[in-house]
C-alpha cells in the first residue's frame, strides 16, 4: 500500500503530508470531500491545520478518488476515539512501548505478559512507522501495571522503553 502512496505522492510532500494525515486520523475521503466520520470537513480548515494552501488538499483528495484502490481505502478508513490521554480519569494504567517496529511478536509478548498477571487491556493501539516520527504502542489497561511487570515487559525482545502513567 505505501509504494502505491508513494508512488502517487512523492513528487509531492505537500500532497504525500496530507494523505498521510488522512490515514494517521481516519479521514476518509467520499465523493470529493473529507470526512471525520459522518462530519464532513472544509479543505480550507485542514489546510490551514496542516500549514499547506487549500489547493493542495483538493488536489489530493482528487488524486485519491481517481486511483481505485487508494478511493477504497481512504472511503473506507475510520477514525478512532483515543483513549491514551484521558485513562487516567478512569483510574486505567497507560503504557507508551517503544520498540522496533520492524520485530514481530512484540504485541503478543506483551499481551501475554500482562494476561499472565491478570491485567485486562481496554484498548491498544500501534501507531504505524510510516506514518509516525517516534511511533509506539499504547496500551492502556483495566489497573495501573506493578513496576515488576514493567521489568518483565522491558526484557521482550525489541522493546526498548516503556512509558508509565
């Protein structure tokens, strides 16, 4: 999928910053228009968000809807409430992994883990490298996480650190 971006973007880093955005948030792009699920947003305010003119995200939405696959995927994408920054509310535990996102099993070591102990996850999301200067998994579950799972958590192969809060 990213070579198919790419190869409709590249010559363009305004245009390529915009669909990465749309991807990044889950606006969808449907009948030449964005959209944030069912709200439909103005070109003129994602512009002036992203600092690029209002031309560049019209052209980029056009350029999505006229490839095929890419008009799927962005009518298809769906933004999702992120629930990171407010857990703590709910006296949730968030954890922030980085890792190397190119080792596979690290979500599934770390989910093990915190089964093992009993600990439930109420959301987790990996943020995509392509996509993400820094990206990292967060996890964010039904109790704080004992410092001594965080020590087991940090010996999973690739991980290397973890956030607490």
């Amino acid at each position: 999928m990213w070579d198919r971006i790419k190869s409709k973007f590249d010559k363009y880093p305004s245009r390529m910053e915009v669909a990465k955005e749309f991807l990044r948030l889950g606006i969808s792009v449907r009948d030449g228009k964005a959209w944030c699920g069912n709200i439909e947003l103005t070109p003129s305010k994602i512009a002036r968000t992203l600092g690029v003119d209002r031309k560049v995200v019209l052209s980029t939405i056009q350029i999505i809807e006229r490839d095929e696959v890419l008009k799927k995927v962005y009518s298809l994408i769906k933004p999702i409430a992120y629930i990171g920054d407010v857990a703590q509310l709910f006296d949730f535990g968030v954890l922030e992994i980085y890792a190397e996102s190119e080792k596979s099993g690290i979500v599934g070591s770390i989910a093990g883990i915190l089964g093992k102990e009993g600990i439930s996850i109420r959301f987790i999301i990996a943020e995509d490298p392509e996509l993400s200067i820094d990206p990292k998994l967060t996890i964010v579950t039904e109790k704080r996480v004992p410092g001594r799972i965080i020590d087991q958590l940090l010996k999973v192969n690739g991980v290397k650190k973890i956030v607490v809060s």
